[in-house]
C-alpha cells in the first residue's frame, strides 16, 4: 500500500513538473472557449519516459491526476486532457484487440458505421449519509447507475442522492478501415464511447457514416444484452472510450498540398500530351477502350455544381453506365477508379442485402443510424458492379436518391435528409448477350428511369478481331512483368492532380461552348426517329456541359471553351454509336469536324 502512494505521489509531481515547464505550450494548446488542452504524447515521452508508460499502462487513473494537477498550477477550472500522436506501440488494428489492452490507452483507425442519438450520461453523483450527515462523491463509469458503498462512519444503507453531474454522450461503431484488411477477411468493427466535448456540433462533422477516423482512447469491457431464444444473457464485448478523435477524411477538398505537389501539377498541366498521358494512366492493364478511360478521366475530375433559378442546385458529379457480358474488363475499370477517387467505393450488387441507401437499427437500446453503400460513399465516387442482381426496391432507392440529391433517413418521431453528393459508376451485364436487333433496355435489368439518371451510357461489345485479341491476350499474359507505361502517369501524381483540379479550379461556362453542345443537341434530335426518349432527352444538354467542365479541369482551365464541348460531344456520340443508337449514314457520326 505504502509503494501504491509512493508511486501516486511521484506520478502527481512528475506531473506538476512537466506542466510547469510546458505551460506556455499548454497553454496555446487550450482550445479556444472550451475546457479541453491536447497535448502532444510525444512531448510528455521526451520529458517524462516514466509518466508517459504510466498514460499508456493506465491512462485513467493518470489522465485525472494531471487535471487535478492542473487545476492546483491555476490553470483554467475543469480543463479535460486529450492526447494527439501517440507512438506506434500504441497503434493497433481492431481486430488485434484482446484482453491484454484492456484499460489501455491505444490508437485505431476504422471507418463510422453507425451513431447513435447524443444523450445525457451521468459522470458523478452525491450523496449524503443518514447516519453521519457525511458528503460523499461517487464516480459514474458505465451505463449501471452506481451508489456509496460504504461511508466512513460505518454506514451501508439509504444514502440520499443530492446531486448528479452529467455530461453528453454518443455511442458509435466504428468498422475496420478496408485499406487495413488482408485480402478476404472480413471487416470487423468496435463499439466506441464519445463524451463531453468529443459530441460538440463542431466535431459531429467527423461522426458522420462514412467517415475515416482516428481513435485515442481507452480498451474497456461492457455487458451487452444477448437474446438466446426466450432468454436474455449478458454478454462483454470490448468497448473504446475516447480520449480524442481526428478525421482521416480524403475528400476532392481535403486533400494537402505542397509548394512542390503544386509546382509539379502545373508543369504536367503545360505538357502538350497531357490528356493523352492521363488517359493512358486509367486502368493501363486495360487494352485500348480508349474512350471509356476517357470518360473516366473525366468523371474523376468531375463538373461542377452550378445552381439554377429558385436556388435548385444541378449536380456537377458525372454518373457513368457500363455495361458488357462478362470477360471485357468493366470489374477492372471500377476496381481501378474507386482505388483513385477520394472516398472512393467499389461494391458488388449480389452482395447488397439490400444495404445500399440507408436503414435504421435499434443499438444500445436506441435508434441509430447504419448507412447503406450510397452513404458511405457521399463525396466520392461509387464503383457498383453487377447492379442486375439488386432488386427493383434497390434499384429505386439509388433512382429516387440520385434524383433528389438527398437519401430520407427515418429517425424516432422524425425523418431528416442527408445530403448526398457522388459520382455513380455502375456495370452492368445483359440477360444473356446484347443483340443489335434488340432494344438496349430491353436486354439489360435495370428500370428505364434509373437508366435516364446516367450522363453516359457505353455497351462494350467483345466482337473477335485478330488485332485486338492478340494484343488483350498479350498484355493480360505479360500483366505479371509490371512494365509502365512510358506515356502513363504514376497513380500518386495523378490522383494529386485529379485532387488539386477539384480544389483550385471552377470553369464557368462560355458562350460559344453553350452554342455549341446546344446545335450539337438540336441536330440530334432532329437526325433520327429511332430514338427513344432512354438516350434522348432533355437531361443531355446538362449531361454534355459536365463533361465539357470536367474536361476544362483536366486543363486547369477556368472556363469552358469549344476544345472542351467538343471533346465532350465526342464522348456522346461515341456512347451513342456504342449502343447502336446512331445511324450510321448520320452526319454526325462525323461531328464536330464537319
């Protein structure tokens, strides 16, 4: 016992010590208007290497002794400790959790999966003691109201409750992030306690389904309720609660950049093959389809949102169709361009469950939140392959979300719209194999208002050409020699451009690319009478224009001029003369040029 406060007594003025030498520091580090300090662990290590084993072995205990020692310096009343940087021994994936890390401090990264509504949780309470008259205080760590056990006096019994302290809480889940996850294991996913400061509006933007994050906190074990047929046992699982939470967000917006990123994007910008060489960087273990990595070029750079009279807004994000029987490398595309955008999702259909928008479950005994695919992805872009196999409910969920723009999410008492903003790629296979003879809706299963929701729309035919098969065959045989590309650019730099294009550059439409995607579209319309109103529609002219902005991006251009609707117009028609929806003695099979 006497070790035990010796120990606590070295703790409290190693402590004082550090504070006092750090104040400055410290006391920048307060965040403005709130109780809370971060203080890097790193510091802490350099200074004290006993204080900081004693954070990391048992941080509870320590972390109250350095605010009861800040309060004894006169630093500002009731300050909360986080910490930020903590060392690598103390980073560990979710699924390596075990007994052994219980009440320790450590660090995760995962991906929020659920959140539950923000409550009220009691911290401490005080009671008085009948016999005695005596105050006693008592800590509130779990769920499980607790009461004095004993007073000093002797007494056990009908303590009087005086007073409660409470403070918000917030449970989520957190899923393991899949960049982490070895090849065919299952994600696994914790329970995470939020408290105080941790479920401020200004952090909720962090705790938001979707989101990467990075947890510091505390390994405990909880008591879940487990129903086991008429019979409810209790069950422990581990539980974090956090000490701090960071966002490892990518978004197109977020991403930094150097002076040198900046310097090296704007060289490349000025490269005379620089469509070429992006071009030639999409999928390079894909042959040819040259104007499919096009238009995935320019999904990825994206147009831009652009609102209309009445303040309606008009998507800048491009949605792109694919489909093609199996063996023409559509998983390959998705799997390629959800590895390059921010946020980027790639999912297959026949795994969905029906968990593409969004559901509610009952968590803890509360409503909460579990976010479909479409969720998950908001402010990337979302890869679905094989969306035939969702069913007609699905398939109307993402129509009605890529519609509005929002997905409803039902709540207890309320519903509340969650803005959604994506770029949708999608594969799809025919019922048996495409038939020129056979209108194309009726070969595929999708419905044709989901179908109308798409800016671009390409059948990739496998029709045997002794060029083109032995080249597939070639490249596919020698995939394993991981040759470059002399004209490709490396994934790292084109992901920056792609990222710094989004941030930096806004291209304002002109007057003569409005005239001429507008001709192009009147003339359409007028060419053909076999057009149905599937390929055909007022939805093109905007269709055309996302794809003449995101070209203009990719020219770190601010404005769109003719290079880029006519580039556009090129990809139109090239996925209209794809879908056998262009007749071929039209001139404009031809357009521009002509």
């Amino acid at each position: 016992m006497e070790n035990k406060e010796r120990r606590y007594e070295e703790l409290i003025q190693e402590a004082k010590n550090f504070l006092k030498s750090n104040r400055k520091h410290i006391g920048e580090s307060i965040r403005t208007g709130e109780r809370v300090v971060v203080i890097k662990f790193t510091t802490i290590s350099e200074y004290s290497p006993d204080l900081a084993e004693a954070i990391l072995e048992t941080p509870e205990p320590v972390i109250i002794l350095l605010e009861q020692a800040m309060d004894e310096l006169g630093f500002i009343k009731d300050l909360r400790v986080r910490f930020s940087e903590l060392p690598k021994t103390a980073k560990t994936k979710v699924r390596e959790i075990r007994a052994k890390h219980l009440d320790q401090l450590i660090e995760v990264e995962g991906i929020v999966r659920q959140i539950s509504e923000v409550r009220p949780q009691v911290i401490n309470a005080r009671f008085e003691c009948p016999t005695c008259g005596a105050i006693l205080s008592v800590r509130q760590r779990d769920r499980k109201f607790v009461k004095p056990s004993k007073c000093s006096c002797g007494c056990k019994y009908d303590f009087k409750l005086l007073s409660k302290e409470m403070v918000d809480t917030q449970y989520i889940v957190v899923e393991e992030s899949p960049d982490l996850l070895e090849s065919e294991k299952q994600s696994t996913e914790i329970n995470v306690l939020l408290k105080e400061d941790l479920v401020d509006p200004k952090m909720q933007k962090y705790i938001i389904p979707g989101n990467k994050i990075k947890i510091i906190g505390i390994i405990k074990d909880i008591q879940t309720p487990l129903k086991v047929g008429s019979k409810t046992i209790s069950k422990k699982k581990f539980m974090i609660e956090a000490n701090n939470i960071f966002s490892l967000e990518e978004t197109f917006e977020c991403l930094p950049l150097s002076e040198e990123d900046t310097k090296e994007i704007k060289e490349l910008s000025t490269d005379p093959n620089l469509f070429k060489k992006l071009v030639e960087s999409i999928s390079p273990s894909v042959y040819g389809k040259e104007e499919i990595k096009e238009t995935i070029l320019l999904q990825l750079f994206g147009g831009v949102e652009n609102k209309k009279s009445g303040l309606e807004l008009v998507r800048g994000e491009i949605n792109v169709l694919l489909a093609g029987a199996s063996g023409v490398a559509k998983t390959t595309i998705l799997k390629f361009a959800s590895s390059i955008a921010p946020k980027g999702k790639y999912f297959q259909c026949r795994r969905s469950n029906g968990n593409i928008s969004a559901k509610t479950i009952k968590y803890f005994g509360e409503s909460s939140l579990e976010p479909g695919i479409i969720v998950l992805s908001n402010n990337g872009i979302l890869c679905l392959d094989e969306i035939e196999d969702i069913s007609k409910k699905d398939q109307e969920s993402i129509y009605n979300i890529l519609k509005d723009q929002s997905v409803e999410i039902p709540k207890v008492g309320t519903k509340i719209d969650l803005k959604i903003n994506i770029g949708l790629l999608v594969a799809i296979s025919p019922k048996k194999r495409f038939y020129n003879c056979v209108p194309f809706t009726d070969q595929i299963n999708i419905s044709k208002d989901l179908l109308n929701m798409f800016d671009i729309v390409f059948i990739i035919h496998d029709e045997p050409n002794e060029h083109n098969d032995g080249e597939i065959a070639s490249r596919v045989l020698q995939e394993h020699k991981q040759e470059v590309n002399a004209e490709s650019i490396p994934q790292k730099l084109l992901r920056k451009y792609i990222f710094y294009a989004r941030q930096k550059i806004k291209p304002v439409r002109t007057d003569i690319a409005i005239k001429e995607i507008t001709k192009f579209y009147s003339e359409l319309r007028q060419s053909n009478s076999k057009f149905s109103d599937v390929y055909i529609n007022v939805r093109n002219p905007e269709s055309i224009m996302r794809l003449a902005e995101a070209h203009a991006r990719m020219r770190l251009s601010n404005q769109v001029d003719l290079v880029d609707a006519r580039k556009a117009i090129e990809l139109f028609t090239a996925s209209l003369k794809s879908q056998g929806g262009l007749d071929p003695d039209s001139a404009l099979e031809k357009y521009p040029e002509n």
